[in-house]
C-alpha cells in the first residue's frame, strides 16, 4: 500500500504537477493558480469557476462527450468577512477542486464519464454543506457525513467508497497537509440501499428498489431466444439492405422514396416489414442490442465497459481465433484502466465480426465505436450512450415481461454471470472477483447477499453436484491420484466398514453399496467432509470447511487458481494424467526441435522439471530422462 501511495506522487510528479506536501498544492492560493487545461485556445486554472475538459481527456477508453465535460464549482462568496469564517470558507471552497485534481490526474488511465460525474458531484455536495454549517471540511463528522449521503442518488452513494479510498490514500500520504474529509473506517456503511446498516442477507428486499439481483432462468430463456432470432434473421436482411443502398449514386442522402424502393426488394423475416426510416431505425436499434446483451452477459463487464469497446477491440490471434481486448473501470489506480483480453469461442466471434462488417457499411471509415446511435440509419457519427431505454425498446419489441415484477438493468447481466460462475464453480469467488474486476470480494459476495433464493439454490446445487462427485469418485477410487487421493481412499474405507443395517435386519458389512455410501458421506457435515470440482472430469478437492490448504488458510474463502498438485487435500482423475502426458509428450517434442541453450529450449525444460517434480511416474513411463 505504501508504495502505491508513492508511485502515485511519483506519476504526477513526472507530468509536472503538484501533490499534498508541495507548497503550490497546500497553499489554498497557489493552488487555484495552477494551470490546467487549454480548452479552445482558453487557459484554465483551478481557480476556475467551471473546469471544461477536453476532448481528449477520455481518449478512447470512452465515448467521446456530445459536448466538452464542464465540472462546474460552488463560487466563491462568503456571506461575512470575518477572518476564521473565510479561512473555513475557503478551505471547502478549494477542497472538490484539489480532490478532482488528484481525481483526474493521479490514475494511470482516465476514469469513465460517469465515474468523473459522480466523484464531482459527491466532493462538491460536502464543500457545499461545510460552507453552509461553517464546519471546516477536515472536521466533518461521521452525522454530517451520513447527512451529506442521504441527499446523494443511489448511483453516486455507489461511488463513496471509492471517493473514501482516494481521501485515505492522500490523508496517509501527506497527512500534515492535505485537508479532505476524514473517511470513515473501513466497514460497509454507506451503502447504496441501507448506508447505516451492517451487510445482512435481507430476505425481504424490495425489488423495486434492487435492480441487480440474478435474472430469473425463465426471463433468460425468453430474452435470448428473442436476441439469437434477431441475430440469426435480422442481420443478412440489413446488409443487404445496406449492400443495395451503397450502389445508390446518391448514397449517402437517400430519398424516402429510395428507401421504401429498396427495402421492398430485401428478403425481411416475415414478423417484419420494413418499409420507412423510422422502422429501420427501430430495427437497427433491436439487432444491436441483441448483440450488447449477449456480450455483457458473456463478460459480466459494465456498461461503461461495453459500451467502450471499438472496432479494433475485436483482434485475430496467431491461430486465426478471435479475441475481445477491452479496459476495466474502477475507482482504483490498480484496476482503472486495466486490459483485459477475453477469447471468443466461433459462434461469439463470428456474430461480432458481421457487426463490425455491418457498422462499417453504416457509417464512415473514420468511425471508431462497435456500437452506434441509431438517430439516423446512415452516418451517425455518434456512439450509443445510453442503454436504459433501448435495453426496454427490447423487452417491448420482443414481449418480455419479468413476472416477479422487479426493474430490469444492464447491471443485472453482470450479476447473473456471477450466480452462474459461482454455481459452476464452487469455491471460485476469488476467480470471479477477478472476472469482474472488483478491488474487494465484498463486492462480489454483494451480488448474492441481496437474493434470499440464491443461498437455497446453491445449497441444492452443491448437493447434487456433491453426490455425483461422490459416486464418480468412489466407484474409480483405485484409479485416483494426488497427494490426496489416499486420504479419500481411506476415509472412504471407514465408511465402507461402517456397520449397516439391511432391509431384513442382518448386519452385512459386505453389502455395502456406492449408493449406501454416497448417502452416508453426503449427509456429513462441510467440517468433516466435501468434495468439489476444481477442473470438471479431472481434478477434485476433498478439503473440509475450515481446513487450511495450498489455495487458502483456514479461515479464507478458497481461491481454486491457487489449486496445486502438492496439496493434501487434491485429487486427480486418470483422465487428467492422461492429459498430462500428452502436454509432456508434447512439450519433450518441441524441446528436441528447438536449439540447446536457447529461450524455447530453456522453457519447455523448465515446463517439463515441474512436471517431474510433481508426476515422476509420468515422465518415467514416456522415458524422458532430461
């Protein structure tokens, strides 16, 4: 933590700029002389009543603004000139500007518009009550912090923790100098529906006012049967409607008259008729959001993410695959910003790339955005920015309706990702924390904290799955391998040895069955036994509730990325040495071809020492002898 707090100092001292500890930050005065941005050929200084950033500023990690991103500032007009009152006065008057200073300045990467907007608004809403009770800001209490939150909108009480992080960032710091307000400890207050409540499972949440628990499966079904269909029909009909409508010499400006001309000679699905504009339009808008909502719901990623994405985040790999490269934003100097690169399967990529293909017919070459506004039905210019409405221009054209009555939001891809991620993957929190890009798995349990159905789905879940593990894994004991397949070889022999009664009375150690056994050792309590998958059909781990291993202590959340051959607690199926003797084979393969000495012959010995290490009898049986 300290050397991040370091490298922030260091990266704005490398672009020139001042941070708490100098004097032309401390000084109230000399800040507000600070030049910032030229806007137009304008200088501005922080002392500016309203910060105009440019263009540029958001780069292409966002959508660029409709207009420049103006951050306007409370003015500077004490009601009375007494001396302590203007000292106070202007400490709040100077306090949003330097917080947006180190807001802007200090992140390696730009923050999302939204994410500007609301810092703005929060830091400005408690200058403004400290100038109004005449507190000075670093004084604030915890009551007139919770006053200040309780004005706020649900999406920027979202971002107070994230504001709270930059305030104990620079108070730790410089805490001689810098003067924010003090953050509160480190706990969950402040919360977007119950900010002075601790985090408890709320079986009685109000779905009205919760628009991000998991969509229900019955909505998922009726939603993407709607958006593959569209997917599937709608996309050759608009471009051939727009390979036609290219030939045309007065392309782009198209007559009306040429419009209903060509759409009468495309083929249309027969639920649709186009014969206008407008229904062109409102077609392009369906198609589109068919394929945003199947990204989002495959990434799990923000809006703010998605809607980021360009033509050139879609990028082909050496072996002709496909890859998705986009940014996470996060009120974090380690997560804003960050790349991450998501393989596409066929079908994901090839829907992307005739998107692309159609964007590219649509509008002019020079336009960066995957997706597109839909005010006009060529050359645009401009990217879709909102979603809210187009996402229920959707649910209406397709007749989709959540029965349970709840409010549907694009943040609710996100969190039904993570309840399929989590049932798919017992033990796999950590690994979705890093899926979501979330700085804190608090967050991410968040998700499921709000749904009283999804502790008792994944009860069910984890017992089924249980019991097939169970029977798979005790039918093909003998053939198990791992540091802990003869734990569970002799656990599973106590059981077996266990007196049971039969349905006629006799006591019959000898028939004892797999059922029988399952039964038993499903019925044991998580302390004394459990089994998960960590790889499916290849490795498992018998590890109890409250045992340590190699992926987590005792008392941590199990972090599966962490899994190792060498834990006590892992198991391996002869599926997976199968596996791992064809990577050996291989890799001894590609050794032998590659020159002594060099940095491919130095790899795949490495690669081949840690197997080894960790499967001896392996490497004897394909006689490698190194």
């Amino acid at each position: 933590m300290k050397a991040a707090k370091e490298q922030c100092k260091i990266n704005l001292a490398k672009l020139g700029l001042p941070v708490p500890g100098f004097p032309a930050f401390d000084s109230d005065d000399q800040f507000l002389k600070i030049p910032l941005f030229a806007t137009d050929g304008v200088k501005q200084v922080a002392g500016s009543p309203v910060w105009t950033l440019p263009p540029w500023w958001v780069g292409v990690n966002t959508t660029t603004p409709l207009g420049k991103l103006n951050l306007k500032f409370p003015e500077m007009s004490p009601p009375t000139l007494h001396h302590s009152y203007v000292t106070t006065f202007k400490s709040s008057f100077t306090f949003p500007r330097k917080a947006m200073f180190l807001t802007l300045f200090w992140s390696k990467e730009p923050f999302a518009l939204s994410t500007i907007r609301n810092h703005h608004t929060i830091y400005c809403a408690f200058s403004k009550y400290a100038i109004a009770e005449g507190i000075p800001i670093h004084e604030l209490s915890l009551d007139n912090l919770e006053e200040v939150i309780s004005s706020l909108s649900d999406n920027q009480k979202a971002a107070i923790s994230t504001c709270n992080g930059l305030m104990r960032t620079w108070h730790s710091a410089s805490p001689a100098h810098f003067r924010g307000y003090p953050p509160p400890p480190r706990t969950r207050l402040f919360r977007v529906n119950d900010h002075s409540t601790p985090p408890v499972i709320n079986t009685d949440i109000d779905k009205e006012t919760h628009p991000t628990l998991p969509l229900p499966d019955n909505f998922l079904n009726s939603y993407f049967s709607f958006a593959f269909d569209i997917i599937d029909n709608m996309q050759p009909a608009l471009m051939a409607f727009y390979s036609e409508a290219r030939l045309s010499p007065t392309f782009p400006r198209l007559s009306r008259l040429e419009i209903q001309a060509i759409a009468e000679r495309v083929n249309w699905p027969q639920k649709y008729s186009i014969r206008n504009a407008r229904q062109l339009k409102h077609l392009l808008n369906i198609y589109q959001i068919s394929v945003i909502s199947l990204v989002s719901l495959m990434l799990g990623s923000r809006w703010s993410e998605i809607g980021s994405l360009s033509k050139k985040s879609l990028v082909n790999q050496n072996d002709a695959s496909k890859m998705l490269q986009m940014r996470i934003f996060k009120g974090s100097p380690s997560f804003s910003g960050q790349l991450r690169q998501v393989p596409l399967n066929d079908g994901i990529a090839s829907i992307l790339s005739r998107h692309v293909a159609l964007i590219e017919m649509i509008e002019k070459e020079d336009f960066p955005h995957l997706w597109r506004s839909n005010e006009s039905i060529i050359n645009s210019s401009k990217p879709m920015r909102q979603i809210h409405k187009n996402l229920h221009a959707f649910m209406r054209a397709g007749n989709i309706q959540l029965e349970d009555g709840s409010k549907f939001s694009h943040h609710r891809f996100r969190s039904t990702l993570a309840r399929l991620v989590i049932l798919a993957l017992r033990g796999g929190i950590m690994i979705l924390r890093r899926l979501l890009g979330h700085v804190d798995v608090e967050v991410t349990l968040g998700y499921f904290r709000s749904d009283s159905n999804f502790a008792a789905e994944l009860e069910e879940a984890a017992r089924i799955e249980n019991e097939y593990l169970l029977q798979q894994s005790l039918e093909n004991r003998e053939g198990l391998t791992g540091a802990g397949a003869s734990s569970f070889r002799d656990f599973s022999a106590r059981i077996q040895n266990m007196t049971v009664l039969t349905a006629t009375g006799k006591r019959g150690q000898a028939n004892t069955s797999v059922e029988d056994m399952v039964a038993v050792m499903s019925s044991l309590p998580a302390e004394e036994f459990q089994i998960a998958h960590i790889l499916p059909g290849l490795v498992r781990c018998c590890r109890p509730l409250g045992k340590s291993g190699v992926c987590c202590k005792a008392s941590e959340p199990q972090d599966i990325s962490k899994c190792d051959a060498l834990c006590s607690w892992h198991i391996q199926t002869e599926e997976f040495r199968d596996f791992v003797r064809k990577d050996v084979a291989e890799a001894v393969q590609a050794l032998e071809s590659v020159d002594t000495g060099s940095l491919q012959h130095n790899y795949y010995k490495t690669k081949i020492e840690s197997y080894r290490k960790r499967y001896p009898d392996v490497i004897a049986d394909l006689g490698f002898e190194g």
